[in-house]
C-alpha cells in the first residue's frame, strides 16, 4: 500500500482538542476544519476562538487550513481525524453517541486507502468494536485492503500554556504495521515533541484512559488524607509542604475533580473491565470519594461558621471559581456548582465570581448570576473554589482578603 506523501486532511471537531490540531496541521498541509456549529466556523473565520485556547493570530498562521460545516466538502480527504466529545450519560456509562454519529457521517465519504485516526478517548478496544464495524459496513471497504485506521489519544490541556499540542509526546497507533508507521510519520511532521508508536491501537487507547485515572486516584488519595487530617485537627496544607521534601513524594493536592477528562475517563475503564467480570475497588472507590467533595466542602464552610457562632441561615458567601479547573473558562462538568447547591441547601446566599467564565454560559448551564467583576459587599464567608493565577494578582482580590480577615477565608485546593 502507497500513503500519499502530500494528503489532505481533515479533523472532525474544533473544540479544545480539534482545534490545535487543525491549526498544526494547516501549517503543513491543506487541511479542512469542520465542525456542524454554523457559529463556531463563523467565530473561527473572523479569528475568534471562544475558548480563548488559541489567538487570531494562531488561526492566521494556518496558511492550508479550510474551515467549513459543509459535509460535502469532506469528500476531499485522504486522512480523516476525529475529535468528538465521549462523556458518559446520567447513569455514569459511555456515551459514545457523538463517536457514532462521526463515524456514519464519514463513512458515506471515504474512499479506497483513506486513513481515519480517533483521537477521543474511549475503553480499551472500542475503535475496534465500534467504530470500524461502522466505517466498513457504511463505507464497503475492508480494514487494511483499501481502509486504514489508527488511535492517538489527546493530551489536550485546557489553559495550559506550558505543555501545548506541539511540546507534548502524542502516541500513534495503527491497524496495520504499515498504517501505524504512516499515521506516526504525519503527526511527527507537525510536532516538535517526539511521538511514541504503540504496538497495537488498544494499547493507545489504554494508555489515555489510565493516564487519567492514575491522577484521579492521586486526587481522591489527597482529599481522603485532607478529611483525616481535618478530623485530626492539623492543617493539610503544612502536611503536604512537609511531605514534599522527600524526593519522591508526589506533589498532588486535594480538591474537586470535574471537567471532561479525569473526572469522566475512570468510568470508561470501570464500564469495561465489569464486562469482564472485573469489578474496581481503587478507582471506583477514588471516583466515589471525589465526587463527595463538594458536600464535604460545604458542610466545613458550615462548621467554621458554627464554631465562630456565625448565622448559617441567610449567612453570605462570596465564591470565587466557576470553571472545572484553575486559568481556564470552561464550566463543562464543573464540580464547583455542587457546592454552590450544597451552601444553598444550607440556607446561605452565595454569589459567584469569576472573571474568565462567560456569564451568559454560566446562566445557561447552571442558572446561576454570575459576578464578572469582583462585587463590592462584605461576606460571612470567602471561598476560593478553583485558584485563577489571576485571583493572586489582582490587586482588589486582595484588598478584599485583608478586609475579611476577621471572617472566614477559605481556600479549597490546600498545599
């Protein structure tokens, strides 16, 4: 089999993940951007980017890239890279929906020796069992004949600035030995990152969703010894800032887990290894003991109050912190609004700050008013949910923490 040395590619989905993708591509070869939002092709075309993850800039120096919603402008592609969401439904399952909806779209389009490559993360074994099915029966090709596909998971970090698409290590796998080598070359010519070829495409897909939960288990760990440690009345914080002076203490801090990674990807092992008859206590229990967290937050915001015999019912409380993780906008799966609704059920008033989160997002998710601006009252209680970088430099934040040091401050991630 001959892959094309000059391809056309095309990258299913422009969100967090797609999008760099798309613009790294577009710097080396004609690519198409799609995503089926008419707005955000819009937004991209005049250079805005909503999550504010890539600049005008970035999107101008694409000189191949194509941004369109027009399906029939796919038929163009050699390779196929799909970037859709794979959350997991109201009982905590895969919801792998938007992966098969990508893969009949694209099958009606594909051609002999096209390549598609998944990027979204999954079980181990469901490129196989899913996603080709789909492709071969609608397309009526044959894997590895005339019909190639390959896994490289995503290390997207939303807000990160540091560890970007290009600087990062990106895995490559393939269904052929052929395939993968061809699928490895292409990423590696956009990367300054080495790649890393795996032997087979499970192995790819195992390697992202343990990466995952590795650090969800890390997290739950530390919020499990925070609740010890509250219990023992001693300060987690100067603990954890103790233990890191041996070399190989691993320096994670407690906190909420949300997001659309580490706080998804565990179910997607969970679901798959009870289909074996193998059912998790680590990971299940990690998962159970972050999901607790905002309820534990809450009820110490309460027992601080009640110590210093402070009103709970109608007391104020200024949060600051709405996205699912620090410098970053995006509110998809935040944790913080559980602990927004567990102060309520408390009876106190809770106002919420944060200046990178759109306030008309907010309202639409979460039904929530929204403070873009630092509001200018006195509080019972503040507390700090998710630390912006912008909150410690921010002149007002702290001329507001000196002002209620004779309240309660709060701040959730300690050490």
């Amino acid at each position: 089999m001959q892959f094309k040395d000059d391809p056309v590619i095309a990258v299913i989905g422009l969100g967090y993940v797609g999008l760099p993708l798309a613009l790294a591509f577009g710097e080396h070869y004609q690519t198409l951007g799609f995503d089926l939002r008419d707005e955000r092709v819009k937004a991209l075309l005049d250079g805005y980017d909503e999550t504010e993850e890539v600049s005008a800039r970035d999107i101008a120096k694409a000189n191949y890239l194509s941004l369109t919603g027009q399906l029939g402008d796919l038929k163009r592609a050699d390779i196929y890279i799909v970037t859709v969401p794979t959350p997991i439904d109201d009982s905590r399952r895969p919801d792998m929906s938007a992966l098969k909806f990508a893969c009949s779209m694209l099958a009606g389009y594909l051609e002999k020796n096209n390549v598609v490559v998944f990027e979204s993360t999954v079980y181990p074994g469901a490129t196989e069992e899913i996603c080709i099915p789909i492709l071969q029966k609608k397309s009526s090709l044959t894997l590895n004949e005339d019909l190639f596909v390959g896994y490289s998971p995503e290390r997207i970090n939303p807000g990160d600035k540091k560890n970007q698409l290009k600087n990062i290590c990106k895995i490559t796998s393939g269904s052929s030995p052929e395939s993968a080598i061809y699928i490895d070359q292409i990423y590696q010519s956009v990367l300054i990152a080495k790649t890393y070829r795996a032997p087979s495409i499970k192995v790819a897909e195992a390697a992202k969703v343990i990466e995952n939960t590795q650090r969800d288990v890390n997290i739950a760990l530390m919020n499990e010894l925070l609740v010890i440690l509250d219990k023992l009345n001693i300060d987690a914080g100067e603990v954890l800032q103790a233990a890191r002076t041996k070399w190989n203490f691993l320096p994670f801090t407690p906190g909420l887990v949300g997001g659309h990674c580490i706080g998804v990807d565990p179910y997607y092992l969970i679901y798959k290894a009870e289909q074996h008859g193998y059912y998790p206590q680590i990971i299940t229990g990690a998962r159970q003991v972050n999901d607790c967290m905002a309820e534990y937050i809450a009820s110490r915001v309460v027992k601080k109050m009640l110590k210093r015999k402070m009103h709970v019912e109608g007391g104020s409380v200024l949060l600051m912190g709405l996205a699912f993780k620090e410098n970053c906008k995006d509110i998809r799966n935040s944790k913080t609004i559980d602990v927004i609704r567990n102060l309520e059920e408390y009876g106190l008033q809770v106002d919420v700050y944060d200046p990178l989160v759109d306030k008309q997002d907010a309202d639409k998710r979460f039904s929530i008013e929204l403070y873009s601006k630092l509001p200018k009252k006195q509080y019972d209680v503040i507390l700090t949910v998710v630390p912006h970088s912008c909150f410690e430099n921010d002149p007002d934040v702290q001329n507001l923490l000196r002002q209620h040091q004779n309240r309660i401050i709060y701040q959730v991630k300690s050490g």
